[in-house]
C-alpha cells in the first residue's frame, strides 16, 4: 500500500510538526551524518524553515516517518529539488529518535517514498548525498541499488578531519527490475 509498510507509514508534514522537528534539527548527534553544517537554530529560524521550505516549496514533499505500532513519529523522508520537467529529485532522510537507528525503519521509510516516487510521480531518476564517513547508509543505499555516480572531494570538515560528499541515484527502471527481483 502506498505511503505504508509492515512497521511505519508517511504522513504528510505539518506545521503541528514544527517543535519535534526542532528537537531532531538541534541534536547534535542526529543531524552529524546527514547536515552540512551543525549548529544550534532558534525555534524561530525551525519555523521560517518548515514554512518555506518544506510547506510553502512546490518543488519539495516531506512526509513524517511514523512507527504504526506506537504511532510515534521516527523521522522525516523527503524528495527535494524535483525538477518536474526532467522528472529528478533528490530524496533525504533522518531518523530523529535514536532508538530507532540500525533497525531498518530507514529502509522501510527510503522504499515506501522511492515506490511514491517511481510508481505514483513517475520520477525518472532520484539522486542523494552521503557523508564518505557513514558507510552504514552508503551500504543501505547500495543495497537498495542506487549507483554510486561521483564524489565531491575534502567538501565536508567534520571532527578535524575533511570527508567528501558521495553522490548515488537510482533510475525509475533499474528500481523496478530490483522490486521485481
């Protein structure tokens, strides 16, 4: 079924999501794999960025990642820069409760808006950015058979070290022959 799976479903965001995403957006320890920049934001600047950003943007879709059996509220998956003409997008995801890490929620969340993507949006293709440092993600995203298509090298200064920046996508067929497989 769409936007649901065995253990989570989407939900489309909304500004009553405001203050979790606030909390998710200032841990430090989330945001470290997944934000180019890690700081501390004013509740203020959280709430100009859901407004504009996520709900006032015709070029973006996010969907809270929603855990059924608690109907607790994991983390957020989103497509971002779609480019309707040339059917790409990029598509981000962050897992904000910790105890839900390792567990393949993020898996479960990553296919259900790829499925959105590919079978109700028809996107051609879906792109996405990973830390060199987060080989777990990295072999997720290659498990579920994106291809590695480049890298933006030293990009990242993160714990007095640089990193680069991988960038993978995956076609609309070649997810379809993996589905199928």
């Amino acid at each position: 079924m769409l936007f649901e799976s065995r253990r989570v479903k989407l939900r489309k965001i909304t500004k009553d999501d405001t203050e979790l995403y606030h909390k998710w957006r200032n841990d430090v320890e989330v945001m470290h794999s997944t934000s180019l920049s890690l700081d501390v934001y004013p509740k203020k600047a959280t709430e100009e960025f859901v407004e504009y950003a996520i709900l006032g943007s015709d070029t973006s879709k996010g969907y809270i990642l929603v855990d059924k059996k608690s109907e607790t509220s994991i983390g957020i998956v989103s497509l971002i820069n779609m480019d309707y003409k040339n059917r790409n997008a990029e598509c981000i995801i962050d897992i904000g409760e910790k105890e839900y890490w390792g567990k393949g929620y993020g898996k479960e969340g990553l296919l259900l808006l790829l499925d959105y993507a590919f079978y109700e949006l028809n996107l051609h293709r879906v792109s996405l950015r990973v830390f060199s440092f987060n080989e777990r993600a990295i072999h997720l995203y290659k498990k579920i058979g994106f291809e590695l298509e480049g890298k933006s090298r030293q990009t990242l200064f993160r714990g007095g070290k640089w990193h680069d920046i991988i960038h993978m996508g995956i076609l609309q067929e070649e997810y379809f022959v993996k589905k199928e497989a």
